[in-house]
C-alpha cells in the first residue's frame, strides 16, 4: 500500500470519529511519523469534510520543535444563543470542553507561495473578537497519542465559538486577561496569561507557514491562538457568562449535538 493511500486510510478514520459517541482516533494501520504526514492528513481532512476552512488553531513553535497548528473545519457558531456541542461524558453526567481565547478575523486574503511582513498581516485582519475553542477528546482515555497523531487529528479541535467583537488595540495589549466564568451560583475566576506572550503574535508565524506551505488563507477565516487558562468544563442547558476584564463579555447556553451515531 502507497503512503498517500495509507494516509487517505488514516484520514477517513479521524474524520469518522467526530462524530461517534466514543470515539477513539488510534488506528494501527498507520501511524503518522512526520509533520509532514500530519498536514497531509489535515489537508485531506479539509475535502473529505467538504466544509470550507473556518479559520485555523495556532501557537507558535514551541521550544522542542513541535508545530501547533490545524484547520478549524466545522462550521463557525457566531453569536447564537445557543451553541450546539459535543459534550464529554463521565459517567451521567455531561460537560462541554472550552478553552477562552481571542481570534483575529482575516479581512483579505494571503495568497500562497507569498511571504508577507508583519506591518502587512496587522493591516490584514479585520478584528478581533472573544472566543472559545471548542475541544473533543477522540483519542481513547487509556491510549497514550503521539504529538504526530495528535497533530493529524487536529489537536481536539472540533469548532469555534466566536463571539462578541472587540478594540483591536485592546486584545494585542492583552498579553493578561482575567476571566470570569459563572453560571447559576457558581463563579469561577482565572488569572488569565497568553501561551505565547501576545495573542497576535502566533497570527504572524500561521500566515507565512502556511502560506509558504501553498496555503492559502481566505477572507473572514478566524485564528485562535491559545487559551488563557486552558480547557474549562461548562454544564449543559445552563446559561453561562464569559467575562474578559476589559474586554467584553457574553453569554451563551450549551446543548447537546444530536448528529452522533
């Protein structure tokens, strides 16, 4: 078997996991050895989802090496009331996985094959926005996932929230956020610190990978670029308040998504 037809296999095996109700994204068939292998398979992903690219997860390269990255390919839940996602289960009882973060909107195009200053990447985004990535584990609980495997499956990234706009002046001062997160009779607060110094700063890095990778990024994409305080458990049809000290803040509700076989 050819390594494009061993990295197809792979693909059509992550993709069916997102929506299986236990899901478990090891395939011992094939496992990816390169980041190479990874981005391929993330590519092949992108078609066999036939969605367009919502926008993309980032951090910049950390220091052993390890790239960050994966496109965002369920579509974008803005502003709703509601936002439909898959809840982990343990035992009875259901949570959402969120991780608090900022995206920054693309308001042109960065064609590929183009290596674009950073002066040029600022004058291209067209705001900024709160956010909450959305997290699926798909891996097995008892199954220890390669960085590589990981990074093929799209680091549990299973859509986007995004939320109410923001200054942009604001959100690339805002290197500490606290964030407030309550629900009922509930308050949790977080001293929120940036993965990577400055949110903005993995936009920068993102956009000239992945361009000199012949990527192209498009109009009204969303980057995300790390979560202030990690993955926080939301409860299910309770109404839950996001506060970002000087920034914003929103409120939403989350339900179950019903397309699981």
């Amino acid at each position: 078997m050819s390594k494009f037809e061993q990295i197809y296999q792979l693909t059509q095996h992550l993709f069916a996991q997102r929506t299986i109700r236990d899901p478990a994204s090891e395939f011992e068939l094939f496992k990816p050895e390169s980041i190479d292998d990874a981005f391929a398979v993330q590519q092949q992903m992108i078609e066999l989802s036939g969605n367009t690219v919502t926008g993309w997860k980032c951090l910049v390269p950390l220091d052993n090496g390890q790239l960050i990255f994966a496109p965002i390919i369920a579509t974008a839940v803005n502003q709703q009331a509601c936002c439909a996602i898959i809840a982990s289960q343990k035992g009875d009882e259901a949570v959402g996985l969120i991780e608090p973060e900022i995206a920054f909107v693309l308001g042109q195009d960065f064609d590929a094959n183009q290596e674009y200053s950073i002066e040029k990447i600022d004058s291209g985004i067209r705001a900024t926005h709160m956010a909450l990535e959305l997290i699926q584990g798909r891996f097995s609980a008892d199954y220890s996932a390669s960085y590589f495997e990981k990074l093929a499956d799209g680091l549990s990234n299973q859509g986007l929230y995004l939320g109410p706009e923001i200054d942009k002046a604001l959100a690339y001062q805002a290197s500490k956020v606290n964030i407030t997160v309550s629900h009922q009779d509930e308050v949790r607060s977080f001293n929120g610190i940036h993965p990577c110094e400055l949110p903005q700063n993995p936009v920068y890095w993102l956009v000239n990978y992945l361009t000199s990778k012949g990527i192209s990024l498009k109009k009204g994409q969303a980057i995300i670029t790390g979560s202030y305080c990690g993955v926080i458990k939301v409860p299910m049809d309770t109404l839950v308040k996001f506060q970002y000290q000087g920034l914003g803040e929103m409120q939403l509700k989350f339900i179950m998504q019903h397309e699981l076989a």
